[in-house]
C-alpha cells in the first residue's frame, strides 16, 4: 500500500496504518483504535554498562554462566485480544470554567440533530468543566458523531479510550 500526501482523509483518521502493520501490532479488526503518544527526549534510558558486585562474582566463580538475558520489565505484554471487549470510547468536545456554557452547548448541539443522551458534562476539578459525548462501544458509531460535530465547526475533537 502506498501512502500519497495528496490524499485527503478525514480528520478522524489522524493515523494510517498498513494491514501489515496492524497485523504486526496484533491490532483488533473490530476495535481499530490506536492511541499515539509523545515520547519525550530522556524519559527513558537504555543501560549501557552493567556493574557487577563482589557478592555476584563469588557466585559467578562457582556457577558457569551461558547465557545473558535482559528483560524489559517496564512494559507488559499484551495478551491477544478476544473478540469481545468492554471497549468504550468518547469524543472530548472542550473544556470549560464552569458547567453552564457546556450545557448552553448542550442545548445548541441538540438542536443541530446530536442526541441528548450522549452528552454529558464532566467535573475535572474545580473551575474545570468537560464536556464529552459517548460512551461509545464501537468505533464506527464514533465516527458518525465525530463527523457531525466536525461539520458544526468543532475541529479539535479529541477521542479517549475510557476504562
């Protein structure tokens, strides 16, 4: 598959990946979310020189070691998905100062054919208001409020994967 600049995907596809990729990464058909995240400069580190202790070598001296192996054990391994999962996802829509411009936004959206019932306003902290619309248990039913709420003029949609 060849990537062209000149393709024009819609802005909630914020990443491409190739099938051989997604096989790769064992990614789930069903639930085709990736969160892509920032990894910042020395946040991490890659040992290069290993000291060895005056304990460990008088126990090196008795038992011939053959071979070395390091795990990584600051990240878990992933066990295969089942078809079904509990994924829930939700669309952040903005952040407020207090909860009633969310809900005047709300009021507005319904009007424009988003239904009621998945709009909520979260209490973060507070003077911290979000508002987010979801749950959702399936990618593609995000996807259609996604882009009705993009058409409207909301174009730093954000998506989350809730636990």
């Amino acid at each position: 598959m060849r990537v062209s600049k000149k393709v024009n995907y819609p802005d909630f596809f914020k990443v491409l990946i190739t099938q051989q990729i997604s096989e790769k990464l064992e990614l789930n058909n069903e639930y085709p979310y990736v969160d892509v995240q920032e990894r910042i400069k020395n946040k991490s580190f890659v040992a290069k020189k290993a000291v060895t202790y005056s304990e460990e070598k008088k126990v090196l001296i008795k038992v011939p070691v053959t071979k070395v192996k390091i795990d990584n054990i600051s990240k878990k391994k992933n066990e295969k998905q089942t078809k079904k999962t509990n994924n829930k996802y939700s669309i952040v829509i903005g952040d407020f100062y207090s909860a009633s411009p969310a809900n005047t936004l709300i009021d507005l959206l319904v009007k424009e054919d988003i239904k009621r019932e998945v709009l909520m306003v979260n209490k973060l902290k507070k003077n911290k208001y979000q508002l987010t619309a979801g749950p959702y248990y399936s990618v593609y039913t995000l996807k259609n409020d996604y882009f009705k709420l993009n058409k409207y003029g909301f174009h730093n949609l954000d998506i989350k994967k809730n636990d």
